[in-house]
C-alpha cells in the first residue's frame, strides 16, 4: 500500500503522506478558522453566516440527542465530522489521497471515539455508576458488551476505511480503462458517499457517547443506536 | 490492511491537537457572536418589553386623564348652564323690574297726563263758566242789583270781625283818610245816606267822602279807606270766583 511509505523520517519515525496531508488540512482548517473569525461582528455577512450555520446545525444536531452536553460535545463531535468529511474529499483532487483511506486514520479515530465514550460516560455518572451499567440488565451481559464494544469501534473503523479507498480505488481503475472525464461520475458519487461516511462516523459517536452517558436525553433516545 | 503505529500515533495526536485548535479558532469565537447576538436580541427584546410597559403605562395614563377631562368638561358644562340659567334668571328678572318701573313710570305720567286734561278741561270749563256768569250778571245788572249789593255790603260792614274792625279803625286814623266809593252808575242819595250811616258807625266817626263811577263793576259798590277795602261789586266777586277756581285747580 502506498500509505505505508514513509516519505522521510523524524528521530527515526517515518512520516507518511497520510500524516503530510493531515498536517495540511489542519493547517488549512486552523487558518481559514482564525481568518474568518479575527472579524466577527453582530451582523455577519456571508461567510460568518455559514461559519454560524455550520456551527449552529453542529450543536442542534448533539442537542436533539443531549441537549445539557451539546456544548461540551460540540469541539470533539463537530471536529470529528468537519475533519473526516473534508478527509474523505481530499481525494478527489488529483495527486492527492484521503487520510481516511489510510486504515491507521480510521483505527486512529475509532480509538479516539472508543476512549472518549468511556471518558464522558465516566465524567458523567462516575466511574462505579459507568461500570456498573455493564452488569445491567444481569451480570451475564458483561461478555455481550465487552464484544458489543469491540465489534463497534472495530466497524467504525473498518466501514470509514473501506468506502472511501474502495471509492479511491475505483476511480483510479476506472481511469485507467476508461480514459479522461469517464470517472466523473463515480467522483461525484465519492463526494456523496464521502459527505455520508462523515455524517455516519459523527452520529455513531454521538449515539456511543450518548449510550455512555446514561443521561436522561439519551434514555429518551433510545432508538439512535439504530441509526 | 496493515497498520502503520507511528501514522496511527501520529494520527490520534494530529486530532487531538485538531480539536483544540478549532475549538479555539472556531467554535469559541463562532458561540461568542452567537451569545453576544443572542444577548443583544434579549436586551432589544427586553428593551421592547420595556418601551411595551411604558407605553402601556402611558396609555393607562391617558386614558385616565382623558376620563378625567371628561369629568372635569362635564363638571364644567354643568357648572356653565347654572351659570347660564342663574344670569338668565338675574336677567329676566332685572327686564322685568325695567318693564315694572316702565309700566309704572308710563302709568305715572299717563295719570299725569290724564290729570293736567282734566285740569285743563276744568280750568276752561270753569273759564266758560266765569265768561257765561260774567256775561249773565252783565245781563242782570242794574240799579235793582245795586241797590242789593249796598245793602249786603252794608251787612257786611256790620258784621265785621273785631280783628278786621280794628283794622278798617287804623285806616281810618290817618290824618288824610277819605272813603272812595266807587260804583258802576251813581249813587242815589239814599243809597249814599246808608252807606255814609253804615260807615260812620263802623268807624265811630266822619270820614270826607269821594265818589267814583267806574262801569266795569258791573254793580254794587267798592269802598275803599286808605289800604283797606271792601269789595262788594259784581266784577270783585266775579275776579274771585275766578281766583278761587284757579287755586282750587
């Protein structure tokens, strides 16, 4: 696989193009950040309206499922679906790969999910309380969850790495075969099913935090572990 | 499917880092214009709340001062239709007494009026009166006549008051003191020997004696001594018929 080659090394560890590219798009991302925000006033004009929107439509969507955490979630939950879905279209540019086709991105950010749910779970109800919640409804479910956990964070990463380089790798054949302006349709596609894998990736957290939480929004919601 | 550590480290730490620099860079700044907008839409809206309240403050205001102009405007209105119905009432009343003081002062001089034509007619009638009585005793003259008006006058002369007996005695005292009898025709010479009797005993004494014959008497006798005089002709007795009808008018 071509992520696995280390395009030069620092103290002896091989930096990749995965962690290149990241490392650009969170510079892109912190710059055009600080751009637009150095400036914010009372009545935005048009790109401090969709900073706003974007922002806005981030914390409605954590509130409807816990709405007293939408604050608190909205750095981790909001990142995690601004980076996975501008990853995920990266590679449509020419020269370019998605970090999210790299399996070390998507494990990376499975982990970073599978940690957080404990850590706010824990922050929430405290540690007996979170632990206890694997006894329930009887001690026998303790194995059920312990591979509920496992087999979750592992289709979490699986799923998002999967799409996005079955999609790259589609393009690139179909390319190969077809010539120039063929592919274009399977990129549109990508840019969809990018946007989609994004969407899916931010819910399924929220619904894992939202089930370590135990809070009272997410008892009301229980039907989101089905999105 | 392999999995490099030192990308996946790498990885987890670049998000890591991500998260705080866009919760920095964009999520902190974002939410603050976002609450500072949300304030200020709190604080127009309370403002409006506000403005709602004192407006609704200063229409409960006015409404009350307008019922109470109303009250007062009304209070007033009455107030002027007393005043209306007083002055009308002090007005009727004051052409009233004018008309009464007019009827009565109309009245007065209407009476007045009437009273001096009813002077006027008496004063001609009695005129008509005296000029008819002049005209028939000028008829009726004659020495007849004569002869019984020296008789009352010498009725008369008898029977004077002691008061006017001793005036017709201090005339005669004067040293030039003579009787004039005056007379429409001549005397007799009896009717001068009575006369000239008659005086010398109302006198108690002789007095030269003067005759005149004057017309205009119409009859009878006039004597005079000095200041005092006894009137006993038609024309004196007609002269006071009139005086006494002109100071009983």
């Amino acid at each position: 696989m071509e992520t696995l080659h280390a395009v030069f090394s620092i103290a002896g560890f091989g930096i990749t193009r995965t962690v290149i590219v990241t490392w650009a798009l969170m510079a892109v991302l912190t710059a055009t950040s600080w751009l637009a925000t150095r400036r914010l006033v009372l009545e935005p004009g048009a790109v401090q309206t969709v900073l706003e929107g974007v922002v806005g439509a981030i914390e409605d969507a954590i509130a409807q499922f816990l709405p007293d955490h939408a604050r608190l979630l909205l750095p981790f939950v909001g990142t995690l679906w601004i980076f996975i879905a501008i990853a995920n279209l990266l590679g449509i540019l020419p020269t370019l790969s998605s970090p999210t086709a790299d399996l070390a991105t998507t494990v990376a950010l499975a982990i970073i999910v599978f940690l957080s749910v404990h850590w706010y779970g824990i922050r929430s109800d405290g540690l007996r309380a979170y632990l206890a919640h694997y006894l329930a409804p009887n001690p026998i479910m303790l194995p059920f969850h312990i591979v509920s956990e496992i087999s979750r964070t592992v289709a979490l990463a699986v799923r998002l790495f999967g799409n996005v380089m079955s999609l790259e790798m589609a393009a690139m054949l179909i390319l190969l075969v077809a010539g120039f302006l063929v592919p274009v349709p399977i990129l549109m596609l990508h840019i969809v099913e990018g946007l989609v894998q994004a969407y899916i990736f931010g819910m399924l957290t929220l619904v894992y935090i939202a089930g370590g939480i135990h809070s009272r929004a997410a008892r009301r919601n229980p039907e989101g572990e089905n999105a | 499917m392999q999995v490099d550590m030192t990308t996946f480290v790498l990885q987890i730490v670049n998000f890591l880092v991500l998260v705080w620099l866009l919760k920095r860079f964009l999520y902190r700044p974002v939410l603050a214009v976002i609450a500072r907008r949300r304030a200020a839409i709190d604080a127009a809206l309370g403002e409006a709340r506000d403005a709602e309240a004192r407006a609704r403050d200063l229409r409960a205001e006015y409404e009350t001062k307008l019922a109470n102009w109303a009250t007062e405007s009304a209070d007033a209105h009455a107030h002027l239709a007393e005043e209306l119905a007083a002055e009308r009432e002090r007005r009727i009343a004051q052409i009233d007494a004018a008309a009464a003081a007019e009827q009565e002062r109309n009245a007065s001089l209407h009476s007045r009026r009437e009273a001096e034509m009813c002077h006027a007619a008496e004063r001609d009638a009695l005129e008509a009166a005296a000029g008819f009585a002049a005209r028939l005793l000028e008829r009726l003259s004659g020495p007849e006549l004569d002869e019984r008006l020296v008789t009352v006058a010498l009725e008369d002369l008898a029977t004077l008051s002691a008061e006017e007996s001793g005036k017709l005695r201090e005339a005669a005292t004067h040293t030039d003191a003579r009787i004039v009898l005056t007379t429409p025709r001549p005397l007799t010479g009896e009717q001068r020997d009575r006369l000239v009797a008659g005086l010398r005993s109302a006198l108690g004494r002789d007095l030269p004696c003067d005759e005149q014959v004057q017309p205009r008497l119409l009859g009878g006798v006039r004597i005079a001594i000095g200041p005092w005089l006894l009137a006993a002709s038609l024309q004196d007795e007609l002269a006071y018929f009139r005086l006494g009808l002109t100071r009983a008018g």
